[in-house]
C-alpha cells in the first residue's frame, strides 16, 4: 500500500546518466512502471559535465586552427578574437537542450522521478533521501547506474587552491594561460586540445613512460607528428608530489625521472582517472546480496545481473570502460532482461575515441593483440593524405588501419584523422557481422567521402590498394 512517503514501482532506477535514463525509458517502453532516481542532474556527468560540454568546447576551439587555414585556401579571415565567455554560454545552451530532451522522454514514458540520494534497506527497498524528507520505494528490480567521479590524489585534492578536476575546467570563465594536466590518458589529452587552441600554455605530467598508454604507439606518434602541442610540454615518468603555492599560484611539485620539477600555472588539473566508491559507498549495498569484483566494481553477467538476484548495475558502477556508449547498451540490456526479455551484452566490439587533433577512433584487436592470437594476419595501411575527401577538406592527417585473420576476417580497425569517430562505425559494425575484407572493399562507398579510406586500407591488406602508395 502506498502511502504519501511510500512508492511501489516494478523497476527503481538509480542514477540518471546515460545508462540510468536508458534503462528507465527502455524498462518504461517494455511496460514497466519506473521510478528514476537523481541526486544531482538528470543527464549525469556525461551530458552536463563530461562528454557533451567537453566536445562542445573541442569543437569550438577547433574553428580557430581551421580559420587559420582558410587563409591558405585563399579566403582571407583577418584577425579572429574569441569571446570565450560566449563560447561558455552556447556549450552551456547545448547541455540545456539535452537535458530538457532526456526530461521530455521521460516525461512521455510515464517515468518517475524523484530528486534525492537512493540507499538500499534491503535487496527489494531503497530509501531516497531528498530535499523534503526521505521516501521509501518497494521495487521487483533495480538498476544501479550511480556512475563515476574524478579520482583524487593524495596531495592534490581538489580542496587545494588551483587544484581542479576535468569537471571543473569546463566551466572556467575565461581562458587560463597556464595549466598543467595531472594525468595523459585521453581525458588528459582532450584537454590540451581544446585549451592550446584557445591560447593556453599546456602542460602535461604523465607517470608512465608514455601519454596514451592504452592506445598503440603508432596512434600516439600519429598525433605527435600533426601538432607540437602534443610534444612540447608532455613530461612522461614525471610522478605528481604534491602542490605549494608562490604569489597565489599553485606550484606542481614533480619527481621527473629523479630530478625535481617545479610547475607554476593558473590551475592544476588533475585527470588521473575515475573512481567509483564514493557513490557506490552511499547504496550501503551491504544491506544486499550484491558482491564486487576484484577491482572494487559490481560484479554483474552479460545480462548486468548482480549477485543479488532483484539488482542489476550499468555503467562506470559496473565496472571499466568507462565509456557513455557502454552504458546506453547495457542501460537497454538491463531494463530489457528486468522486464523479461532475453537481452545480453557482448563486450567484444567496444569503440574507443579520442577526440584530440586529428581524433583517433579504434575497435577491435590491434595489430600487436592480433599477431598474438592468430598465426598468420594481413594489415592494410592507407594515410588519409590519399583521401580525396581529406585533401578537400584540407584535413590529410592521420591515417586508417585494419587488422584481418589469415583468411580475410576483420578482427580490428584503426582510424586516425578528420571524422574518425564517424568513421569508426562502419568498422564496429563490420566486426559485429564477421565481415571480411572483401566485404569492406567491394562495398560500394560515397566518394569523396572520408569512411572511403576503410575500403582503400581492405584493398591494401590483399596488396591491391589503389590510392596507398
């Protein structure tokens, strides 16, 4: 029986980022009844504090580099300025559009939402805690989809004057002109991309040997070769120590191959990676038959059932990669399963992009996993400066990779240049389907169009490559 401080639902959804509002709306298209709970805002970090804004301010900052050549095609711009605070409030009018979009679908669904933090009674009641007091929902099933957040190091904790998370850059009101990055994985290296080009001075720590550990070497030189932004300035094996302050700067303290290195800036942006236990420590899962995985995530099937037979988890909650079109799908597979369809999730084919100058987009194998799992592989390599869509487009940077068994079977791709992130799902999807590199290279393409390359590298890896040379 419900009561004014009591719901009853057959699907709580807690959490209203990517995997979250898709699980809700698909558990509500499969006739469920919803609650959707959010303690911040509908969107997550994704929409308002991560992919979307972040993208948006890429993408502007790239129109000043594309200005630039303009000037080398003929058309004469003269001298460009940049409001940066009205670059501020068009992304910020981005994120508002989203939002109001993901509020009006859940609306048309009939969805539930309650503003608050969900904690777990027991494995069927969460209780949500809210502006206006606390509510009890009873639930058949529930999806955690409580995402990410920054991760903290100690000695640069974001409470630190000058010290900020990727968060917290996007929303600066104006273009700092010094900041160093704690961290070079892509997160890292986005935001060099989009601040050298509005005119920061960049800078890069990375306690690896190298930036982009999780991409090959080749991408990283790829990048490396197109801009000195991604050189200049980048100090590997360099181990953040801490943060002092010198006329009301903050100095980044660093071991850089054991000699000491002193960094001034505006801001100390640490992008170091994601961390999930503060969101995942306020479920109280304990109060469940929900277990974790070794690396401190929920442990969940391909269905994104966990151990606790009425929860499921999606998303950063689940585990790596922590990628937003990871919890779209597995959002859809949750709520689906939830409502008794038979849905799974195959993590085979996860697309990765970066989106850094000239973006970098991959799936698959690479060529060094593929020459591990196979005795016998064909690589085809085209540059995009043979793209007759790419010169056009004066965009010939980069180039595009595929990876194919001894018999002619896809296995990877790799995309490196203008609209790779478009480009890279044709690839995913050949993947998806078994296709072969006859199947890419007698597929008829637009011309000029850029995902023509992808068939130019299919013809290179049978050594019949038309435009490689």
């Amino acid at each position: 029986m419900e009561t004014a401080n009591t719901l009853a639902t057959d699907l709580v959804v807690i959490g209203a980022g990517p995997g979250g509002y898709t699980a809700a709306i698909r558990g509500a298209q499969r006739g469920l009844d919803v609650v959707l709970v959010e303690r911040e805002t509908v969107g997550g970090v994704c929409v308002n504090h991560g992919c979307i804004p972040a993208k948006s301010l890429i993408h502007a900052a790239g129109f000043q580099k594309d200005i630039r050549q303009w000037n080398d095609i003929g058309i004469e711009t003269g001298e460009v300025t940049v409001d940066f605070q009205a670059v501020q409030e068009w992304k910020n009018e981005v994120v508002r559009r989203l939002d109001e979009d993901i509020l009006a679908a859940l609306d048309q669904h009939d969805v539930t939402l309650l503003d608050g933090t969900a904690r777990f009674r027991d494995s069927t009641t969460v209780v949500v805690d809210g502006e206006t007091g606390d509510r009890t929902v009873t639930f058949d099933h529930a999806v955690v989809a409580t995402g990410s957040q920054p991760l903290e190091i100690p000695g640069l904790e974001f409470d630190r004057d000058g010290v900020i998370s990727s968060r917290d850059l996007l929303q600066v009101e104006t273009v700092p002109d010094e900041i160093i990055v704690v961290g070079g994985g892509y997160i890292g290296m986005e935001a060099v991309t989009k601040f050298a080009k509005f005119g920061s001075s960049v800078r890069v720590v990375e306690a690896r040997d190298r930036v982009l550990g999780a991409f090959e070497r080749e991408v990283v030189d790829a990048i490396q070769e197109t801009s000195e932004m991604y050189t200049d300035g980048i100090y590997t094996s360099a181990l953040a120590r801490g943060v002092e302050h010198e006329d009301g700067k903050p100095v980044l303290v660093v071991d850089h191959e054991g000699e000491e290195r002193r960094f001034s800036g505006d801001y100390v942006v640490v992008a170091a990676g994601r961390d999930t236990a503060a969101a995942r420590d306020r479920l109280a899962l304990e109060h469940t038959a929900v277990e974790l995985s070794d690396d401190g995530s929920i442990a969940t099937d391909d269905q994104m059932r966990t151990t606790d037979d009425h929860i499921f988890a999606v998303g950063d909650a689940a585990g790596e990669p922590f990628l937003a079109h990871v919890a779209y799908r597995e959002g859809k597979v949750a709520a689906a399963v939830a409502a008794g369809d038979d849905d799974s999730f195959d993590t085979q084919y996860v697309p990765a992009v970066m989106y850094t100058d000239p973006e970098v987009a991959v799936v698959g194998l690479s060529e060094a996993a593929a020459r591990e799992a196979h005795d016998t592989i064909q690589v085809g390599r085209v540059p995009m400066a043979t793209s007759g869509r790419a010169l056009s487009a004066n965009k010939p940077a980069g180039h595009v990779k595929v990876v194919a068994d001894g018999e002619g079977t896809l296995l990877g791709a790799q995309v490196v240049g203008a609209r790779a992130s478009d480009t890279v799902a044709e690839a995913t999807l050949a993947l998806e389907l078994d296709a072969s590199l006859d199947d890419i290279r007698t597929t008829l393409h637009g011309h000029p169009t850029f995902p023509e390359a992808l068939a130019d590298a299919a013809d290179d890896a049978v050594g019949e490559s038309i435009h490689s040379h």
